[in-house]
C-alpha cells in the first residue's frame, strides 16, 4: 500500500467515524465518499473501526491506570467509559453488528474481536490472563459496567483572585530575589 493510499484511507475513516458519530444509527456509513474506493466490504470497513476502537481504548485505559494505578478495574471501567463518549457511533456500529452481523464471515470476526476486547479488558483489569477462558466472562462484566457509567470529567476550578501581572514585572521580580 502506497503512502497515498494509506493516507487516504485514513482520511476516510477518519470522516466514516464523524459521521458515524452524526448519525448515530449503529449502520455502517458506506455512502461516505471514499468507502468505496478504500474498503473492499463492510467487513473491511468494521474491521478498521474496531480496531480504531481498540487502539483509543487501550490509549485511555493506559491514561487512567496512570491516574489511579491501585484500582486498576477501576481505570478500566473509566477508560471504557471515557471511550466510548470520544466515539459514540464507533461503539455504537460495533454494538449493532455485534448482534446483526450481515454474513458469517462477519459473525466469525466479530465474536473473535469482542472476545479479544474482553480478554484485554480482563487482563488490564488484572482479574485474568489474556488467555485464560475466564477472562472472556469477566471481561464482559467489566464491558457491562463501563456501558453504565459515565466518563468522569475531571473538574478544574480555575480561581483568578488578582489579576496577573505583566509577564516583564514578574521577570524583574523574579531577577531582584
């Protein structure tokens, strides 16, 4: 693949995934322009938003074990949750073709990516190794209670209670010390 090429792809999915996110409908997007042209089938374009999906996830479970290392189902839960706000209709499509896959190719690769999602979730959550069979239920469970919880925002109060000095008068005070 030529370096055009990728990166016209990833344009396209970078628009897939914002209009995924204006419809939210759970549909794969394929009237958007350059689907066409840079996924072979539904399949291939699923296959892209899940990984995109998994890559956001273990971006911001990494993110939140960084935050609160000692409660690592915890950091799991509110990086699933902080992912799922930042792509609403990528979750939402890979949701819907979780239960309406559109052929059994489709249905074979979307059980091995969700049950690979839930061995991940298991393991960063330190409940299973990856590849242990319990990890596939705990993971789940994890999924479950990420669905119902929302992304914490963390809450900055800024309080400016004098007005700030010019950057200069700072700098000549900072020098006379």
């Amino acid at each position: 693949m030529t370096w055009k090429a990728f990166h016209n792809r990833g344009e396209t999915l970078r628009a897939v995934i914002a209009e995924s996110a204006a419809r939210r409908d759970g549909i794969l997007p394929m009237d958007v322009p350059g689907v066409a042209e840079h996924f072979r089938d539904e399949l291939d374009l699923l296959g892209a938003l899940q990984i995109k999906w998994h890559t956001r996830l273990a971006g911001h479970i990494e993110s939140e074990l960084s935050v609160q290392p000692m409660d690592l189902r915890a950091a799991v839960v509110a990086g699933w949750a902080c992912t799922a706000e930042e792509l609403p209709g990528v979750r939402m499509i890979v949701d819907h073709y979780r239960s309406h896959p559109v052929d059994d190719a489709m249905a074979q690769a979307v059980v091995r990516m969700t049950a690979k999602e839930h061995h991940f979730l298991a393991a960063m959550a330190g409940r299973a190794s990856v590849t242990r069979e319990e990890g596939h239920a705990v993971g789940a469970e994890i999924e479950e209670v990420a669905r119902n919880t929302r992304a914490r925002v963390p809450a900055v109060d800024v309080v400016d209670e004098e007005p700030r000095r010019p950057f200069m008068e700072r700098l000549r005070a900072a020098i006379a010390a």
